[in-house]
C-alpha cells in the first residue's frame, strides 16, 4: 500500500505540474488575445512607424515575379533547402545543409490604398498555431528509393550520396493574391509581421477565446485531480501501520 500511495504523490505532482504549464500558456493566450484587441486594421497608406495591423492580401515584392526553384509555382518568395542525414561532419549534428537559397527580394502585401514589403524572417516559422500564408513541397531521396530532382540539386551531391544517407528537399514559398490578417511593426523596411495568417481578425480573435476557454478547463481538471490524489495518498499513508 506504501507503494501504491507513493506512486498516487508522484501522479498528483505530475498532474499539478501540468495544471502550471497550463497556466503559462493561458497566460500568453491572454496576452494574445488582448493585442489582437487592442491593434485594429487600418490601410496602409496611413501606417506610421510602430505596431500596426492590416487585413491584406499577398503580392509580388520590389523583385517582381518569383519562380519556386523545386515546385516551378509562381510565387511572392519562397526559400529552399536541402539537407543531408545524418550529418558527415560530426556525431552532434542531426543533418548536413547542402543548398540554402532564399527569393532576392522581399514579398509584399497590399490593400486598397498601398503595398509595403513584408520581413520573410517568421513566414516560413510562425510564432503562432494560426495557420500560415505559405505553401511548401518536400522531397525525399534515398539510394534505394530515387525520385527526380530538380535542376537546383547539383549532380554531384546525388552522386556522392551513401546507401545510409537521405537527401531532404523543402521548398516554403509564400503565394501571390492569398487573403491575410498581419499584426507587427511597421518600420523604414517594410513590415516585420509577428502574426501573419489567412485566419481574418475576427477568427483569430475567436480562435485565442476558444482557447482561453479549453485552457480554463484544463487547468481546473488537471489541478482539481492532482490535489484530490495527493490528499487521498496522504490519508493512505497516515492510516498504514
């Protein structure tokens, strides 16, 4: 019974434990919620310097009209690698990066009443669970199970490929005309999104109360739970012999 109770304290610590994490996420969802609140849409053509936000659609940036080096789409940007697993160089690292290419020049999004570039730095890695504006298309190559590559993978790399190793093609691009809310800041350069989304305001804000409220469930359930089977462990051990 000692060890029935003792193992009752160690799931109780484990619920509580979840109940906290809970919590901090709760709590950024909040936040969230709150900036998404505070930051209304205005054009473009009226954006200062500081956070702003804009219900927009996507377009070709300064650079004009991109080509996807893997998938040949038309796009805004896109960015391109290819990785080597595992890694040749030492036992620490997962991969090798063979090919890192990236757009020359910025997409951009535009309204009504303007067009700004956008910082592709958190386009293909939102921050958030709301979901992405971009398109990717991934290969993946084996000696023993080729595919056709495009003409941006170099011969050689294929060639010198061993029967333990894989090759990873990924391709995020970002395409023209796609609908999107972006929130963040407006500076000298164009627009550094912290959400950039095809959810419209409105859903996104819906999205951080649903949430809110899944959250509040959960942290009650988890806390709820841990501290009635820590008290019912403790009683167990008071009453054994």
């Amino acid at each position: 019974m000692v060890t029935v109770a003792t193992i009752g304290l160690c799931l109780s610590a484990l619920l509580v434990g979840g109940a906290a994490i809970f919590v901090l996420l709760h709590l950024g969802n909040h936040r969230e919620l709150r900036t998404l609140r505070r930051v209304r849409p205005v054009p473009i053509a009226s954006w200062g310097r500081g956070r702003v936000a804009v219900e927009a659609r996507t377009e070709f940036g300064p650079a004009g009209r991109q080509t996807g080096p893997v998938s040949g789409a038309d796009c805004a940007w896109y960015h391109v690698r290819l990785l080597r697993e595992p890694s040749r160089r030492s036992s620490d690292d997962s991969h090798d990066v063979l090919l890192d290419i990236t757009a020359p020049g910025r997409p951009a999004i535009t309204d009504s009443s303007g067009r700004v570039p956008v910082d592709p730095g958190r386009l293909e890695h939102p921050l958030h669970s709301d979901p992405a504006a971009t398109e990717s298309t991934r290969i993946v190559y084996r000696r023993s199970d080729p595919v056709p590559l495009p003409a941006v993978v170099p011969p050689d790399i294929v060639e010198g490929l061993r029967r333990s190793e894989t090759l990873e093609l990924t391709e995020v691009r970002l395409p023209r005309g796609v609908e999107v809310f972006a929130l963040g800041r407006a500076t000298a350069d164009g627009l550094v999104p912290s959400y950039f989304t095809t959810r419209t305001r409105a859903e996104a804000i819906a999205a951080r109360i649903d949430d809110l409220g899944l959250g509040r469930r959960l942290i009650v359930g988890f806390g709820l739970c841990g501290v009635l089977l820590a008290g019912g462990s403790l009683l167990l051990l008071r009453i054994l012999p």
